[in-house]
C-alpha cells in the first residue's frame, strides 16, 4: 500500500470526504457568517427606523426650524434602475460559469454563449455601474442634507448601504482578476471552481441588495 | 489553489520541513502541528499575563481602604484581566487544540487551508500584543471587557484606551472567523475514509459546534464595534442618546455575541474531557450520541439566551420570561454531558493520572458554576446578584473551574503527543492539588461577598462591611494560585527536555491522532486509515474487549480506495520525501499579510491625535500591501 501512495504523489486530485472542493465548502461557510453581518446592520437599521430626531428621513419630507424644507429623500425610480442592474449581472455571472465549465463542448466552443472573457466582463461592469449609481445616490444625498453625522437615519443607512457598496467592490474586484487570468492563459472547465466561488459571492451580494432594497427603499 | 496547479513541482528539499529549527522556519511555518504550538505558547503567555492582572487586582482588593493603584488604572487592570483572558488566553488555548488535533483525529495531513491558519494565528499574536502593550503606557482599555457604549463613546471615554479595544478586537475577530471557516471545512470535507460524523471523536465534534458558533456570533460583534468606531472616528450617531439612538442597541449586539462567546470558550474544554475521561475509565464514552446532540443543542439554544445578561436593565416581564426560559432550558443539555461523563466513569477502571484529576475536577466545579448559572436565570434573584461578586464567582467557576481546567488536563493528556515526553505526573498532582484548592479559596468566598452586597468592578471598599474577610481569603487564593501556575510552568519547561519518553499510544486511548508517532511526523499520516468504529485502537488492541460493546459497531472495510489502508500503528519513521507525500511549502505571506491588516486598524489611532492625513496613509498603504500579498499568496502553489 506504501508503494501505491509513493508511485502517485502528483496525483493532485486531493480525497475530500464530500467530494466537493474545499474551497466550496469555505465559500458557503463564510456566506452563512455574512449573513450575521448584513442581520446585523439591517436589523439595526430597522431598529433606529422612525427614530431619527432631525431630518431628512427616507420617505416623509421634514420642515427645519429654521423653515428649510427637506423632500423625502430616496429616489425609488433611480435605485429600482441600480437595482435591475445588479440583478441583470447575477444573470450574467451564470452565463460567465456556464461558458468557463463548458468551454469545449457543442453549443459554446467558438460561440458568443461560450466567451466567458464578455460574460465576466459584463458582469464586472454591471457591477460597476451598479457602484456608480450608488456614488450618485450617495452625492446627492449629502447635496440635498443627508450625512452620515445628520441623524440615525443617515448613519445607519450609508453604513448598510456603504457595506454592502464595499462587498460589490471587492466582488467587482475578484471578478476583474478572474478576467485576467482569463486573458492570460483562459480558464479551463478545470478552473471552473474559481469561477464558482465568485459567482457564489456574487450571488450573495445580490441576494442581500434584494433585502436591501426591498426593506430600506421599498417598505415606508 | 493547489488542486488546480497543473503539475506540482515537488521539492524533496523544501518539502521535508520535519525537524526544521530556526525562528524563521516557525515564523513561515504552515504545519498545522508547529502553529498549534504557537498558539500554545503565545496563549499561556497572554494566560499568565493575564493572571498577574488579577493578581494585581486581588492585591489591591486585599484590605479595605487600599491604594497600590489608582482607580483609573483599576479600571483598566479589570478591562484588560477580563479581555485577555477571554480573548487571548482561553479562546487561542482551545485554537492550540483545534489546529493541533483536528487533522489528527479526523485523520488528515493538514486543514484545509494551511497558509490561511498561519495567518489567522499571526493576526492573532499581532493584534494581541497591539491590545496588551498599552497598559505599560497606562492607556489600555478601560471600559470592561464588554465595552458597554454609550460608556464607550467619544464623550464619556475620550483618550486612546477604547480605541485600542475597539481596534484590537476587530483583529482578533477577523483572526477566529478566518480560522473558523478553516476548521469547518477541514472537518466536513478532509476526514479519513470511513470517518463518519457520528464516529468523530467528541473533542472534534465540539470544536465543530464551537467553529459555526464563531461564524454566527463574531459578525455580530464586528457590526457593534465598526458602529462604535464609525461613531468614535467619523461622528456617527449610532449610540448618541441625544440623536434619539437606544441606549439598549449595544448591550444587545454585544451579547447575542457574548453569550454564544461562553459556549465559544467551554465547549472545546468539554470536548477535551470527552477524551480523557473514556481513556482513563477504559470505558466509550457514555451515551456518545447524546453527549453530541447536547453539544448541538447547546450551541443552538445559545443564541437564544443572550438577554439574560440584561435582566437589569428592565426589559418588561415578556422579555424577561423568554429568556428566563431559554436559559433554564440550556441548563438541560449542560446537565446531560455532566451525569454522561459520570456515567462513562462508573464501573470503569479508572487510573487517577493528572489528566484525569483535572477532568474530574472540571466535573465537579463546572457543576457548582453550571447551579449558580440556573440561579441567574430567573430575573428576580438576577436582580439580586447581577453586578455583584456573586456573578463574578459563577462565570469563574465556569471559565477557571470548566475552561481552565478542562484545557490545562487536555495539556497533560496531550503533552506526550506533541513533545513526544510526558509531563511529570509528581508535579503535575501537585499542580493539581494546588490548583484546586487555591480556585475554590479565590473564588468560592466571592458568592459569600457577593450576597453581602459586594459590587463588582470598584477598586476598593469600606471596611465593616462584612466582605474583609472574604476579600483576604479570595486574595490569598489567588497568591497561591499563581504559585501553583509555577509549579505548572516549571512542569511543562521542564518535561519538554527531560520528560519520560512516551510511545505512540501514551495513555491507552482508542482514536486515530495515537497511532502515529509521538511527536507525529509532518505529513500526520503516512497511510490514511480507514475508519470503521469510534475507538478504531482499541478495536486493533483489544479486539477481545470491544466486541460486543455498544461504541458503534466496527463495520466491514467496504471504502476501496488506492491511499487508504486500515486503521495500524504507524513506527517507521521516514520522511514526507521517502513516502513520497507533498507537503506544503514554508512561506512568509500570511505573516506578511497579518501586520498590514493589523497596521490598517492601528493607522487609524493617528486620527485622533490630529494627525489625519498620516493615519490614512498608514491605513491605505497597509490596505495595499495587504491586497498586495493577498494577490501574491493566492498565486503562488501551496505544496
């Protein structure tokens, strides 16, 4: 039996006990952990909802004593957009997977379905349009009275908002490098799970902008 | 990042890290075994530090009226006793455990991410050493261990010291939740063929519950502190009472974290005793299934039981109820591990080594702890007890009498696994001796002076009070238990020299980490066993003895697979070359990329001293070293 192990030690198709690939099983453990995070920041900012003493809130428009007037401050139409942007780039991250774990096969070799370097490109930039909206949002919050020092609303909003901004960075990021590497030396069905793991990710953090989206914009 | 690595180039040379000597080979190291020995020493460091903290506090509150130090740096002996001792020594003791038996028991080579255990540990001394150095400047934390904001806002503590707390915390969390995704799938995924949940050693199975404890609760903690560090560095309003904020936001945040933190740092000393108390009874544990379904379900109710810490603060007769509730319940499956473990000693043959004694003595003052907790759970008598010495007895009854114990008799059991000596058993009996009698001298007059009133957290007392006498005796208790921690250090120092030589198996024990050599050889295990019971030794060495006995049935080999073979003892001593294993290269990123993130939080310190534009320099240049070597470490082959 000694033998049989020294004869292959660049067998590099390491034994797990689930058969998935580690990095997977990390993905989805720190998925679960992130969801206490964003629990965490949307349950404070449902706490502190209605609880701000000085305007601008979210969706009543508010007389300062001095008689300034501050409009309800989200933008529902805008956000839906950045909203349909990011949803459209979960989309596209499937289309991204399918193309790098197909890349071969009938149906995607040489096909616009199988140019996995458009399909992480796209994400990529859905993602960062996505953040554009939000920079836009958050400027003319602070144009129209809305810091994150005004009250307990606009603290906790840019610091949930904010955070989850940060997430589709980092995710905007991961997927840049992976279109590096793509370009480089292409990404083989073998690579696939590096894909997947950012597509995971990426999924989360559209899930959680769902949230969002529909807790802090949607519901007065 | 290795399994994708087209052809691996296998280095005999750089491979063979076994026998490596040289600060440098420790600093680059990625063997599971060397960082768990990291963790060892650096944690008993920070627990002896840790333990002259409270030294100090016990010298001060020795007599009335005293004044060895001022009342400001009381509060910070308090605050960083406490934090230390949580943080620092109990939790990274049982890290030391996780990283240095996990692989071994489920049978594996390494975790799964070695390059990421080192920096969860580099993170952990840096950021450790950032929150201990401040109290020779005397500006540590000083707002107890669990910072209650708005105490901890800007206003009511200006100065560095919360900041440092706030900072370091941050680095200590990212240090566990970086483990703690390791730890996780190391356990789902790396097990030896036939390794089945339900035949996992104990220990295991609880660092198992512990590690999805860590994922759930410290995201919490990170909201409250990044909210108390938004509200310190750049205005927020997050626990600004006057902007309309609730002055509950953070006692809740914190403790829905802090009470599953307790689970944090028990559960690992449960899993530890598991694993004595069967080995020196030469009995499977009693009820395994339940004692692993108790464990589940103290993990689970644990998230449900944090308000009990707020009873005080009048949260209305419902809430008070729940919880009341809750924490009543969780005293069951707690209940049932202990009468397990008494069950699994009855009608053993039970040899009283040191191990056991401390096991035994985990048994008995973790019980008086576990009553006084049921106490606390019902609100009136809470009301009674909270903030006085009482509960100060209770959770060291829990922490030194259940944590301590348990780790410092798992230190015993596996001395010989890890040096390849044992401890000697002379001085280990009187360490015990000692240990015990000084715990139950500090802390059991506490309740006494606790129910007379004795508040918690001040830094000296009036006499005639009725609390001299106890504060003397809980002094004295603590002298003595310093001397007995000599007594242990000399042991350990000692031993790892001149130690009697131990064999594989040194006490007798059934599962897999005691079939491989003593010290185990860097690739754990030459062959991967297949696993078929849950005590598979004691199926290999007493064949006659276990058939028949209800520690789940060995089964058939049925897994074929080309590197696993059935579960034997390992001598031969070859290196990782010999056998051809690939081993995972030494390498200094993780370090690297621990100090920039530790350099980003501390960056930031400079805000306050007006200096903004040098704390974002150091905070955006150590964020980009960090992406730098983040970017380098994934890049470059594991093994």
């Amino acid at each position: 039996m000694a033998s049989a192990v020294a004869h292959e030690p660049h067998e590099h198709t390491h034994y797990t006990t689930t058969g998935l690939d580690n990095r997977k099983v990390a993905i989805w453990a720190f998925i679960g952990s992130e969801c206490m995070l964003f629990a965490s920041l949307i349950s404070t900012y449902l706490i502190y909802k209605g609880k701000s003493i000085v305007g601008p809130f979210p969706h009543e428009a508010w007389t300062a004593p001095d008689g300034h007037v501050f409009k309800a401050i989200l933008n529902i139409p805008v956000t839906s957009q950045s909203t349909f942007v990011l949803l459209m780039s979960s989309l596209v991250m499937v289309l991204a997977l399918a193309a790098v774990e197909n890349r071969g096969k009938p149906g995607y070799a040489g096909t616009l379905l199988g140019n996995s370097k458009l399909w992480l490109g796209a994400t990529a930039a859905l993602g960062a349009t996505f953040l554009g909206y939000q920079a836009f949002e958050f400027t003319s919050f602070v144009h129209e009275g809305l810091t994150i020092h005004t009250n307990l609303f606009g603290s906790s909003f840019f610091t949930l908002t904010g955070f989850h901004g940060a997430h589709v960075t980092a995710g905007v990021l991961w997927l840049l490098t992976l279109l590096s590497i793509d370009i480089k030396r292409g990404l083989t069905p073998k690579d696939a799970i590096l894909v997947d793991i950012c597509a995971l990710y990426w999924h989360f953090v559209d899930v959680v902008w769902i949230a969002i989206f529909t807790l802090v914009y949607l519901i007065k | 990042m290795a399994t994708t690595a087209a052809t691996p180039t296998f280095a005999p040379k750089e491979a063979a890290s076994y026998g490596q000597t040289g600060i440098w080979s420790w600093i680059t190291t990625v063997d599971h075994k060397r960082i768990g020995a990291l963790y060892l020493y650096t944690a008993l460091f920070f627990f002896m530090f840790g333990g002259l903290e409270a030294g100090v506090i016990r010298w001060q509150l020795a007599q009335p009226n005293q004044h060895i130090v001022s009342a400001e740096f009381y509060n910070q002996l308090f605050t960083m006793h406490g934090t230390t001792m949580i943080f620092l020594a109990v939790m990274p003791l049982s890290a030391a455990f996780f990283n240095f038996l996990i692989p071994l028991q489920i049978g594996a080579r390494d975790v799964a991410f070695p390059r990421l255990n080192a920096f969860s540990y580099w993170i952990y001394v840096l950021g450790g050493i950032f929150m201990t150095l401040p109290i020779f400047f005397n500006s540590a934390p000083n707002g107890g261990w669990f910072g209650y904001a708005p105490l901890t806002t800007l206003p009511f503590s200006s100065g560095l010291n919360i900041d440092f707390w706030v900072m370091g915390l941050q680095i200590l969390g990212i240090s566990s939740l970086a483990a703690a995704f390791n730890f996780i799938t190391t356990i789902i995924n790396m097990r030896a063929p036939g390794m089945t949940l339900m035949r996992m050693p104990v220990f295991t199975w609880m660092s198992f519950v512990v590690q999805f404890l860590l994922i759930l609760a410290f995201p919490v903690i990170t909201i409250a502190l990044v909210f108390l560090l938004f509200d310190r560095f750049f205005g927020t309003n997050f626990y600004e009472i006057a902007a309309g904020a609730d002055p509950l936001l953070w006692q809740h945040l914190f403790w829905v974290f802090g009470h599953p933190e307790v689970y944090i740092l028990i559960l690992p000393a449960f899993g530890l005793v598991s694993e004595i108390l069967p080995t020196f009874s030469r009995k499977p544990l009693f009820g395994y299934n339940v004692v692993i379904y108790s464990g589940i379900m103290i993990g689970f109710l644990g998230f449900g039981v944090w308000a009990h810490h707020m009873f005080a603060v009048g949260m209305g007769a419902t809430a008070d109820t729940i919880f009341a509730l809750t924490t009543m319940l969780i005293g069951i499956p707690t209940g049932v591990k202990i009468f397990n473990w008494i069950a699994t000693m009855w009608g053993g043959q039970i040899r009283f080594a040191t191990p056991m004694k401390f096991a035994i003595g985990l048994i008995s003052l973790f019980t008086i702890g576990g009553i006084s907790g049921v106490m606390h759970s019902s609100p009136p008598a809470d009301l009674q007890q909270t903030d006085t010495y009482f509960v100060v007895a209770h959770f060291h009854y829990v922490l030194f009498g259940g944590s301590i114990m348990g780790i410092l008799g798992g230190i015993y059991f596996y001395f010989p696994k890890i040096t390849g000596r044992y401890m000697s058993e002379k001085l280990g009996t009187w360490h015990f001796w000692s240990t015990f009698v000084a715990m139950n001298l500090t802390f059991f007059p506490m309740h006494l002076s606790g129910m007379l009133g004795m508040p918690r957290r001040i830094y000296t007392y009036d006499a005639g009070q009725g609390w001299d006498t106890f504060n003397m005796i809980s002094s004295v208790g603590t002298l003595l238990l310093i001397l007995s921690t000599l007594i242990f250090v000399i042991n350990f120092l000692k031993s790892r020299k001149h130690g009697e030589v131990a064999p594989n198996d040194a006490w007798g024990a059934g599962t897999l980490e005691w079939s491989i050599p003593s010290p185990p050889p860097d690739y754990n295990f030459a062959e991967i066993p297949v696993v078929t019971s849950r005590y598979p030794l004691w199926d290999l060495k007493h064949p006659d003895r276990t058939a028949g006995i209800a520690h789940s049935a060995p089964d058939v080999m049925t897994i074929t697979d080309a590197h696993a073979v059935p579960v034997h003892e390992e001598t031969a001593r070859k290196t990782a070359a010999e056998l051809g294993i690939p081993m995972p290269f030494n390498t200094v990123k993780p370090a690297i990329a621990a100090l920039a993130i530790v350099m980003m939080f501390g960056g930031l310190l400079f805000t306050h001293k007006g200096q903004f534009a040098l704390a974002m320099t150091i905070t955006i240049g150590s964020a980009c070293l960090f992406v730098g070597t983040l970017y380098a470490w994934l890049t470059s082959p594991l093994e």
